[in-house]
C-alpha cells in the first residue's frame, strides 16, 4: 500500500518530507516542516490575522501539493488534515487533479466545518472517508501514519 499525507502542520515529531518505507508499505510523509507543530498562527482573533493565517495556509499547502504532484498516479490512497480557514484549498486541488474519492481520507477538526464539508461535497468527495479528529490534527494523524506503515492500514 502506497499512501500520501498531507497536513499544514506537523505530526510526526523530527521527520523529514519524503517517502518512509517499511517493508511493503510506503508513506509519503509531507508535513509543516519549518520547526513548529503548528503551521499557522494559533494566535489569530481579529479578521486582518484570520485572513493571514488563510494565506499562510494555502501557501503551505501549496508548497505541500507541489511535492506531492508527481507520484500521485502511483499513490493508492491520500490523507487529508483539513483544518482551519483556508485547508479548503487542499480539497480543490485533489479535484483539479482528479484524485477519485475513494483514494480520498479527509480527517477534519471541527474548526470552519460547514465551508469544509460544502468544499468536500462540491468538489465530489461526498462518498469519500471522512475521519473526525481534535483540532489540528497531530495525534489523529500520527496514529494514521503508524498504521498505514507498520500495518498497511487505513479507515475504509
Ligand atoms: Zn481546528
């Protein structure tokens, strides 16, 4: 099982971006890797911030998508985190490059969720999985990646 996933933030602490590999699983790990686990400013109140932090998101998220491009032809499934203002953007990019929704896992906090939902259903992921998780994501994540590499799992 070939898997890929994407988050804004980072999840695994100390691991660079790039394929992991475990015997016939491989995890191509693309995480916030600038040092903090958190890729956005926590700390946004005022409109002017919130709409920074959206920048800085799809900017990240970009950067992310860029690495992941390539060998999405040969990845059997992608996780998403699907967090706050501006995550959105994750959900059109699997679109434009008509990732199927089976291959999709959205795990989604509850922050911005009405947008995010009408996002993922807009773009046709409604049938796709979709995995609650705490804000931000990290430990839901870290159990996926686990999962995926030493097991070769994931929520169907
Ligand atoms: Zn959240």
């Amino acid at each position: 099982m070939r898997v890929a996933m994407i988050s804004y933030n980072a999840f695994v602490d100390g691991e660079r971006n790039g394929w992991k590999k475990q015997g016939d699983n491989a995890v191509l790990l693309l995480q916030n890797e600038d040092g903090s686990k958190w890729g956005v400013d926590q700390n946004a109140t005022n409109s002017a911030e919130l709409k920074a932090g959206a920048g800085d998101c799809v900017a990240k998220i970009n950067g992310l998508w860029e690495q992941l491009v390539e060998a999405l032809p040969t990845i059997d499934k992608v996780v998403f985190y699907v967090g706050s203002f501006g995550a959105e953007r994750v959900i059109y990019l699997a679109a434009e490059h008509g990732l199927t929704p089976d291959k999709a896992v959205f795990v989604r906090c509850d922050c911005n969720m009405t947008k995010k939902m009408s996002v993922i259903r807009d773009c046709g992921f409604s049938s796709s999985k979709v995995v609650d998780c705490e804000c931000g994501g990290h430990s839901t994540m870290r159990r996926l990646y686990d999962d995926a590499l030493t097991k070769g799992n994931l929520p169907n």
